[in-house]
C-alpha cells in the first residue's frame, strides 16, 4: 500500500519523477501488442465458433469445407453466440471495473495490470478449450469464459491502467502528445493483427494465430518491468489529486476505506449530471451511444456479414480490417489535423469541431448504407466512405468539453463513459437479431444490420445540425467560474 503522504507527492515535479523517454516507449508497445493481441485473435475464434457449431449438423471427417458452414440457421447461431459473449464481457466488466480501479490507487498500477492479465489469460484459455472439446461439452459454454474477468477485470482495467500510468508519469506538458501516441500504437495494432492472423489461417490452421495470440499479450505486457510504479499524487490531506473530489466537509474521514472511495465516487457520479447543462450537450453526448455498434460492425461482425453475403472465406475478410484500420490512421493522424488547422483560420475551435463532426456523420452515413449493398465494390466503397468518419467520436468529445468548465471536464467524461458502456450492452444482441431478420427476408434486407446504423448515423447528424457552439461569452462565463472557484 502507498503510504507516503508528504505534500511533495503533489507537486508536477515528482509526480513525473519516473519519467524519460523510454517510458514513452514502453507505453506505446505495450498498447501497440496489446490491441494487435486483440485483432489477432478475433479472427480465429469466429471461424473455430463457426466450425464447432457446423460439425453440429453436418457429419464429417476431420476435414470440413468451410463453404457448407454458411446457412442461414448457423450464422445466425453464430452471430448471436459472439453478440452474447461480448454482453456478458460488458456486464462482468460494469461489475468489477471500479474495485480494480479503486485497488490500482492503493497498491499501484503495475499489480493490476498483471492480474487483469492472468484473467484475460484464464478466459481465453476456456474459449480456447470449449471449442476444442466439440462433441464433449457444449459452445455455448464459451459465454462462461468472460468470468474469468473477475480475476483483474480483463481488458478495460488493463487499458485503463495503461492511461494511468501515463497520466502519472508523463510530464502535463508532454501528457496530450503521449496520449495521441499511445491511440495511435493502439490503431497500428489493431490495423496489422488481422492481416497477419488471415495469411496464418490461410496458409496453417485457425488454430496457430489463436494459440499464438494467447501468447502475445502476456509477452506485450512484459515490458511493463521496464517501467517505474506509478500511484495518484496526493494532496496535504491524504486523498488522490483528482479534480473532482468532494469539498473536504464532504470527504470520509476514513480514506483507505473500499467505502469512502465509493462514496467519492458516487459523489463524482451525481456531479457529473450535473454538468448537462444544456440541450446540446445532451445530444452530443447521444451521439456516444453509436460507438460500440459501429466499432463491432465494421470488425468481428463485418467480417462474418462479408463471409456470409458474398461467401468469402472468414480468412479473407481479416484484409478488409487491415485496410480499415489504416484509413483510421491516416484520418486521426493526418487528415483531421490538417482539416482542422484550414478551419481554424475562419472558425473558432469548438465551431471547427462541430462542423468536421457534422461532415464526420454524413459520411458514416452514407458509408454504413454503401456495406448494406449487394455488391461487393459497393461495400467496398462504403467502408471506405465509413472509415473517413472516424473523427465523429473524437471530435464529439472536444465539442462536448467546450461547453463545460475546465474543472468539469472529467464529470463529463465519466458520462462518456456510461454512454459507451450502455452501448457495449445492447450492441451485439442487436445486431445478432437484425443480422437474423436480414437472412429470413432475404434479399437486400440481409444488409439489415448496416441500415439500422445508417440510420444511427443519420440520427447523429440531425442532431448534430440542432447543436450550437458556445460562443466567445459563454466561454468566457465558464473560464470565469474556474477562477472563482
């Protein structure tokens, strides 16, 4: 436990006090390794699913085509199987996100990160056993693995502690450029895993890139020990250096309590609604609901929608993730600076972003409705068009933070991010059910799923062109209320 509650612990000086470059460095590999692990694996697991779930009504050898595992009652079995295993890895992670949370504040980041580890590692090794155990024990029995969660709290914690720790050890003046950097890994990751895993699958087994991206993660985590411990700066009183504590009335006396940090914490939940102060935050802040449904559309779903409309095997779908991912890269590294600096020249910033995040809307719009098509060019096409959208969520935020005060800032992203937990809950259930429509009327309609995001998107931007940026005096008004406080 950290225990040393000197005022220094406060200070920016040794708040970073671990820091050098090569920190840096370590952060952005490990998130680098850390979503390819993520993308490498995703691949394999659909089509082992699909092919545990194909030998159930068709008898064969060893050796089974993969092209008679594409009916419309196994897809759909198929779809609903990966939309309940993400629920379920959403629900776990609302439970046990905090506690984990709250325990890297007491006994360090690095602690947490290892168990996070050993869980994910625990819930793979099921999946992994469950679907090669066909014939002996159920599929279904996968949707289990997620517990394993509970031990470290998987994924999100893992991440998070990540960020934390850059938080900790960056230099202020350096943190924003580390964050971007440490996004960026995370893209360039997601971007080559796929393309890797499908060569794999294609020339070997579905099983080598699963084994192996058992194997990636813990071995992208293993830098971690270059890395210095890090833990929240305290203030004189003892607590945590966040913006958002309690007025000091306000705080249990008891601080290494599991209880007060609850209550700070529900205490920064109801201050957080407090910060809806207007119309267009609410609809900006709606538009966040969208996120999840399109990151799992334009991956682990898109790949079997594509396997399925046009019966590509899953392998060869991986380089149509690939491609997405790099016109990511490109939008978020390139084209939206470059936008953005041209607009600032006649806009102001909160304007810019509304405008860009305007035009981000039309065009995963138009995107999503080109992958509902029949024809394959015209899929194509609207990844393509879809992918151009990436900056809506960035940029949605941005707009958001400009109509709240700079201490309010973190309430504001802790509704952010309640807004994309509730849309990790309902997206792949929903897009599971539509998949399952879109087959039993046939036809256009099995791009049922992309319409319905169309139509997200649609709602997004109509809700977008009713938002306002606040102008010079309410910036003003909300610059004023940080130097009263």
């Amino acid at each position: 436990m950290h225990e040393e509650t000197s005022p220094l612990l406060g200070s920016p000086q040794l708040r970073a006090s671990g820091w050098t470059p090569s920190v840096l460095t370590y952060l952005v590999i490990c998130n680098f390794l850390l979503a390819g692990s993520g993308a490498f694996i995703g691949l394999p697991l659909i089509r082992l699913i699909e092919d545990n779930l194909c030998r159930r009504y068709i008898q064969q050898g060893s050796s089974l085509d993969e092209s008679l595992c594409k009916t419309d009652q196994i897809q759909s079995e198929l779809a609903y199987l990966n939309g309940s295993l993400l629920l379920v890895e959403a629900l776990v992670g609302l439970v046990v996100a905090f506690p984990f949370g709250v325990l890297a504040d007491r006994i360090g980041r690095k602690p947490i990160i290892l168990l996070s580890t050993v869980g994910s590692q625990l819930a793979l090794a099921w999946e992994l056993a469950v679907i090669a155990l066909q014939g002996t024990i159920s599929v279904n029995l996968i949707l289990t693995g997620p517990l394993f969660n509970v031990v470290g709290g998987g994924s999100t914690v893992q991440v998070a502690s990540l960020y934390s720790i850059a938080s900790d050890l960056v230099p202020e003046t350096d943190r924003a450029s580390a964050f971007f950097l440490m996004v960026l890994a995370s893209l360039a990751g997601a971007s080559v895993g796929p393309t890797i895993s499908s060569k794999l699958m294609e020339i070997l087994s579905p099983w080598i890139p699963a084994i192996l991206g058992f194997f990636t993660l813990p071995i992208g985590l293993s830098v971690l020990i270059f890395i210095p411990e890090s833990f929240p700066p305290l203030k004189r009183d003892g607590f945590p250096e966040h913006d958002d504590q309690p007025d000091s009335e306000e705080q249990p006396q008891c601080s290494n309590t599991f209880k007060s940090h609850l209550a700070q914490s529900l205490h920064l939940l109801r201050a957080s609604f407090a910060t809806l102060k207007s119309t267009s935050i609410i609809v900006v802040l709606a538009t966040f609901l969208t996120r999840m449904p399109e990151h799992l559309a334009t991956s682990q779903f898109f790949a079997q929608y594509i396997s399925k409309r046009f019966d590509w095997p899953l392998a060869k779908t991986g380089y149509l993730l690939t491609v997405r991912g790099i016109i990511h890269l490109v939008v978020l590294s390139v084209a939206l600076p470059w936008l953005s600096k041209l607009l600032l020249r006649k806009q102001r910033p909160a304007s810019k972003d509304l405008t860009l995040a305007r035009f981000s809307a039309a065009l995963a719009t138009v995107g999503a409705l080109g992958m509902a098509a029949s024809q394959i060019r015209l899929v194509l096409s609207g990844l393509v068009l879809q992918s151009l959208g990436a900056g809506l969520g960035p940029l949605c935020r941005s707009l958001a933070i400009s109509h709240v005060a700079p201490q309010d800032t973190s309430k504001l992203n802790t509704l952010i991010g309640i807004v994309e937990t509730i849309s990790m809950l309902f997206a792949g259930p929903a897009l599971a059910w539509l998949f399952e429509m879109g087959m039993k009327l046939g036809g256009l309609s099995l791009g049922l799923p992309y319409f319905a995001l169309a139509g997200s998107f649609l709602l997004c931007l109509v809700g977008l062109l009713f938002v306002r940026a606040p102008s010079e005096e309410d910036t003003g008004l909300l610059e004023g209320d940080l130097e009263g406080d």
